[in-house]
C-alpha cells in the first residue's frame, strides 16, 4: 500500500460499489477480496494491547512504518 499501489486496491472496491454490485461487476469484488486475504496475511501486525496496523514491506521484511498514502486503508476494509 501507499505511493505505489493504493488506488488500485481502492478502486476495485470502487468499480463493485458504484456499479451496483451487480454480477458484471462482481469479479472486482472478488479480485479486492483476494487481495485484501493476501494483505491481511502479509503486512498486518499487531501489538500486545490489540492495536492493529498495516506495516510496509521490503523484500522479505516487514518495517514498523505505515506510509501516509495508506492511511485509506482502514476506510476502504470497512466498505468492503
């Protein structure tokens, strides 16, 4: 997530919205959802009292550091 790939998760969930959930859309849904399981199992860390975040990765590792531009990320799993 951030600079280089936000809008495209975004605007997966975006298309499936705005086109009324219909089955022409449906497989952006599906496409978001699939990515979303892979973030989730990827990038997410959490903390002994519960705090949960989205952490940046690079290369095989993950830095305690969530780049602004992914602050969306939080409203856009709780649209999905």
């Amino acid at each position: 997530f951030g600079a280089m790939g936000d809008s495209f998760y975004e605007y997966l969930l975006k298309v499936w919205v705005f086109g009324s959930k219909t089955l022409e859309v449906k497989h952006y849904r599906e496409m978001w959802e699939k990515s979303m399981n892979g973030l989730l199992s990827l990038v997410k860390k959490s903390t002994p009292s519960s705090f949960t975040y989205i952490c940046e990765k690079n290369g095989n590792s993950l830095s305690d550091k969530m780049d602004e531009l992914a602050c969306f990320a939080p409203g856009m799993l709780a649209l999905g």
